[in-house]
C-alpha cells in the first residue's frame, strides 16, 4: 500500500496580503511560509495515521516548488512519512502543477493519493481533480472521513446541504477536509529525524499551462462600522431594514 | 460555438447556485455573441423549461435515476461529451462543480478558473476575476487555451429573469458504470445550505456553550438564514464542523452576515468579508471584527440578541 500526499506551500494565514511588480505578483518579503492547513491537518495526518494502523504502508510526499519549498516539506515530514519528492518547477498554473504530481504518481503506482480540499491561498480546489482525470481514476472530493478495508475504502464527504458515505475501490484520489483528522504537532523525534530522511528532486515535465496570472486586486475598504446602542436595538433592526435593505 | 451551463440539482429541484450560473452564462454568451445551453444530469421533478427565464435558450438532459448520485467521472464523461461545441462551460462553485470542473478541465485541456465572481473581460483575451485568499484579494486569470471552462462563486452574481422558455430535449448519451457506491445520504432537510444562504447568523466562543445557541438559531429561523460559527467553536464540538466559516472553513459571501460573540480574528474575517452588509455584535469595543463591519452593537449578546429578535418580529408583524 503506497500513499501519495501532497503537499503545498502558502503564506501564513496571519500573512499581509500586498502585491508588487505593478500587481503581478503576490509580496512575498517578510512572509512567512506554512504547510497548506488543509494538506497538513487533514491529509498528512490522516494517511500517518493509516501507517500507524498498518506499518506496511508507505507514505511519500509530493511538492511542485522551488527550493524555497524545502523548509515546509521538512516540517511534513517531522510530522510523518516516509520520502519526499520535489518537482523542481514554479507551482502557477493548476493544470501544470496537476501534470506533474500525476507523472510521479504514475512513475510511482501509487494506490491511493491525497491532497487538501484547496489551497488557502489561491482556493482552487482543482489540483485532486485534475490528477485523477488524467490518471483515469476514481476522485472523491471534500472526505471529511476516511476508512479502508483491504482495497476497498469507505469515505464520508461533504455534499451541499448534507454528508455522503461512499464506497470506492483503490486507486483512487481523495480531497481531504476539516473532520479527517486532528492537527498534529511535529516531537523532537520527529524534527530529527526529518534531517535525513530522503529528499529527491526531480525536473519537470513539459507542460503546457492553460491560465495565467494578469493582475490582482485588493477589495474596496469598508467605509467604517454605524455603531448602535445596546439599549435600541430597534434602531439597528430598522436600519438593516431601511438603510442596508438586507431584511 | 456556444457556452454550456451545467445544472447541479438537488433533491430534483434546480439549485440556487445554478440559477446564478445560468444567468451568468447566458450574460457571457451575449458578450462572444452566442447563445447559452445548459445540461441537467439525473431525474428532475422541476420544470426545465423555466431555465429560459434566465437566458438559457436549450436545456439537454440525460434523466436516468442513475445520475441521482454523482461520480466526477460518470458526470466528466458525458458532459465532455455534450460539450463538443461548447467554448466556454460554467459551473457553480458548489461541492460538485468542484468535483467535476476540475476533471473536465484535465479532460478537454480546457483552462479553468474555480470562484470566479464576474463576468469575464473579453476585450483582450479571456481573462476572469477569481477570488483568493479566502476572500482577503482577487486575481485576474488569463485563460489561454481555446475552450474554457468558468466555476461561479455562490452568491457572487445577481440572478436577473426576464420572459423565456427553453427548450428541453433528451440527451442520448451512454452512461459509463460508476467506480462511486453511495451507500447512504445525510441531508438536513429544510435547512438552507450555508453558501447558498442570503443571511447568515453565526456564534463565536463569546456564546458560552452550546447550550446558549437558541440565541443564534432563533434569530436565524426568523430571519431565514443559515447558521455558522468560527473555527473554535466547531473545534470543541459546540457545533458541527461544516458550519465553521474562515480561511480554514468555508468561505461564503452572503448579503447579510450577523456576527455574534465573534472577535474577528483575521482568518475568520478572511472567510465572510465578501458579505453584503456585516454587523457585529459583541461586548469588547476593541474586537477587532468592528473595524470589518457595516453595523455594530457594543453590548451583551444574552441580553442584545433577544432585544433583536422582538424587533425583527415586530418589524414581520408577528408581535
Ligand atoms: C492557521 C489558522 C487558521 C484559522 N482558521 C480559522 C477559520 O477558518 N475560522 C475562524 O473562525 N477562525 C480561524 N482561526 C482561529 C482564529 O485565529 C480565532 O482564534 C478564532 O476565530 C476566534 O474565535 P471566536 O471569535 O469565536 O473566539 P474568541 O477569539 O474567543 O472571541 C470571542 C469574542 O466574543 C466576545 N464576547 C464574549 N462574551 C460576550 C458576550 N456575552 N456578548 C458579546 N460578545 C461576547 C469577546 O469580546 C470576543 O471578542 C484560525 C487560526 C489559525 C492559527
């Protein structure tokens, strides 16, 4: 049973959100730089836990990103795993990103991949997808529970309105969501052990990217808060009423 | 030449979301100057005709009692089919359009952009407004490749209606055996969906317990809104963990946003700043969601909050 998890770099939920080179590009300077909570929380954890049930899986992790990458893929795996795999390449566009974890995938016969409901900051929610397509297999998004039984696995998502249990044979890939698992906190053994174990780089694919960036924006400012008294509630009720004609 | 509009339905009524993404494909449609068709998968009780009001001039559906539980790849297959003439397909944003775009966009190699909150811009290139960063920004995304395929923010776009009827014909399309085995559904009836939600109540820790919701689902059932809460509260199991709003949690962008008992902590703000019209109510003068807020109380939720609801129901009449 071989795990493939990926992981993904994204600015500090606390990060300033600026961006330079006539907003182009997101302000990196000073910014400091997690594990995408969705791929940390709840896959990497999930797929450790899996290991720790049964000591025979192996759970390798898989970034696309620069060396600057490096520092988060250590920190997953002071949490757990096994090796990690970086594909040398700036993770831009989602179809290229995509492209690359499926090559490793394939190259590797992975029988189960996982990847976080979305990144925090571009909110994709496409990377999981996209790979199972092009892998021609089985996807199931936002798990918020996951089970497996030999080569059958039994996972609860998230529907709009509701949950779904479902039952799906390997390999497959899984989007992984609050519920999954309970965030960890990498011990001292895990720290250490990070240091050596295997690391490999390998270079992309050719592919070709299908969307770019070509500018952000930040929203308007608020134009300050009508504060109410807490003895006239009335008055705030009228005003949203009235005013803001939201009831 | 033409743009397709995919159709989720739930319980055999079409869904708010689709609505919004019907219109919002038929707006995109007038600007390449094209028409806007829309596909429905699964048996449907609704009259799909009414999609006409809303600008779709033909509605394919492919009603087998199969397509009631969807499988990305079963619904990847025959809309890729159905989308042969298509150059530009719209989702909403919802739990299956992620599901599915994703895959349909590895399948046609067809740029896709998730969270869209526009129309796109086509007078240079193709180039849609997205948001990112749960909300704190937006990117504008160029979509390079000839077909393109749009996943709409719920509540992002006005729903407009006008006179219409579409035309509804059955696809003949052949359904591949799905790898997905529902075994069992859990829906909350009657409840409206948190992202479709036009008003939204949501708790902080500042509530005290769960035992103190009555407060905000109260006021949420005469407002008729859906509930919601920050991450603490949903972490210690004071409410379930598909209400939790924020950067880790859902993002939603209703009209009203009623924040009570919530500090405001900038990844809670991250996921409910595209709301309309924020008030906050809480006791600290310096919580840090007032600065985030169109209106604001400074005051005691267990004795504001009740205060609230009579006037609400005053204002409906019902006192
Ligand atoms: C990586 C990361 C991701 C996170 N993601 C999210 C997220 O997605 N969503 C999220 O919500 N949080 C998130 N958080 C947590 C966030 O930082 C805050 O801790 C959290 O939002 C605080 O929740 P709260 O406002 O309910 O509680 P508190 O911060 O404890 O605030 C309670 C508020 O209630 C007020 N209050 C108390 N009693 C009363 C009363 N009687 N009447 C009126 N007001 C009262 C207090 O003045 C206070 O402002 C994240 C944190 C991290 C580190």
């Amino acid at each position: 049973m071989k795990i493939l998890i990926c992981i993904s770099k994204t600015p500090d939920t606390t990060a300033k959100i600026a961006f330079t080179d006539n907003n182009t590009k997101f302000a990196a300077d000073g910014v400091q730089w997690i594990i995408n909570p969705y791929d940390e929380w709840y896959s990497l954890v999930r797929a450790i836990e899996l290991k720790e049930a049964d000591p025979s899986v192996v759970l390798h992790l898989v970034n696309v990103g620069g060396a600057d990458s490096e520092p988060i893929i250590r920190k997953a795996l002071a949490l757990g795993g096994d090796e990690a795999i970086r594909v040398n390449a700036d993770q831009s566009d989602s179809y290229f990103t995509a492209a690359q974890i499926a090559q490793i995938a394939k190259e590797g016969s992975y029988d189960l991949i996982f990847t976080g409901k979305e990144t925090i900051d571009y909110n994709g929610s496409s990377i999981g997808g996209m790979i199972a397509e092009i892998l021609d297999i089985p996807f199931v998004s936002h798990a918020v529970k996951f089970d497996l039984a030999s080569s059958q696995t039994t996972i609860v998502r998230e529907i709009d309105g509701g949950e779904e249990t479902v039952q799906v044979n390997l390999p497959l890939v899984v989007s992984c969501q609050k519920g999954m698992a309970e965030q960890r906190i990498p011990n001292m053994k895990g720290i250490m052990g990070a240091r050596t174990k295997p690391l490999k780089v390998v270079e992309p694919i050719a592919t070709e990217a299908l969307t770019s960036v070509v500018a952000f924006d930040l929203p308007p400012a608020k134009a300050g808060v009508k504060l109410v008294s807490a003895d006239n509630p009335e008055e705030l009720v009228r005003l949203l009423s009235e005013e803001a004609k939201a009831i | 030449m033409s743009v397709l509009v995919f159709i989720d339905i739930a319980d055999g009524q079409i869904k708010k979301a689709s609505f919004e993404a019907a219109c919002y494909g038929a707006q995109t449609a007038a600007l390449l100057a094209t028409k806007a068709e829309a596909i429905v998968l699964g048996t449907c009780e609704a009259d799909l005709s009414v999609l006409g009001q809303y600008g779709i001039s033909k509605v394919h559906t492919v009603s087998d009692a199969k397509l009631n539980h969807f499988d990305s790849q079963v619904f990847t297959k025959i809309i890729a089919d159905a989308a042969a003439g298509a150059d530009v397909i719209v989702f909403s944003n919802n739990t299956t359009g992620k599901a599915i775009a994703p895959r349909l966009s590895a399948r046609l190699k067809a740029g896709l952009v998730t969270g869209a909150v526009a129309l796109p811009e086509v007078s240079a290139g193709f180039v849609v407004k997205k948001s990112v960063f749960s909300g704190k920004a937006f990117a504008n995304i160029g979509i390079n490749s000839a077909k393109k395929i749009i996943a709409l923010n719920p509540n992002a776009f006005n729903i407009t209606k006008t006179d219409g009827i579409a035309e509804v014909a059955a696809l003949n399309s052949e359904i591949p055996a799905a790898a997905v085995t529902v075994l069992s559904v859990n829906k909350v009836t009657g409840e409206i969906p948190l992202s479709e939600a036009d008003i939204v109540v949501s708790g902080g820790r500042g509530l005290k317990g769960p035992e103190n919701w009555g407060l905000v689902t109260d006021l949420a059932k005469l407002l008729g809104a859906a509930t919601a809460c920050s991450r603490p509260v949903a972490d210690i199991h004071w409410r379930p963990h598909h209400e939790h709003v924020g950067q880790t949690g859902l993002a939603i962008a209703p009209n009203l946003y009623i924040a009570i008992g919530i500090s405001g902590a900038i990844q809670h703000l991250a996921g409910v700043n595209r709301s309309k019209t924020i008030v906050v109510i809480n006791k600290d003068p310096e919580a840090p969601f007032f600065k985030a807020a169109d209106y604001g109380i400074v005051g005691d939720a267990f004795e504001v909050v009740p205060k609230i609801i009579d006037a609400v129901k005053k204002l409906k009449g019902m006192s």
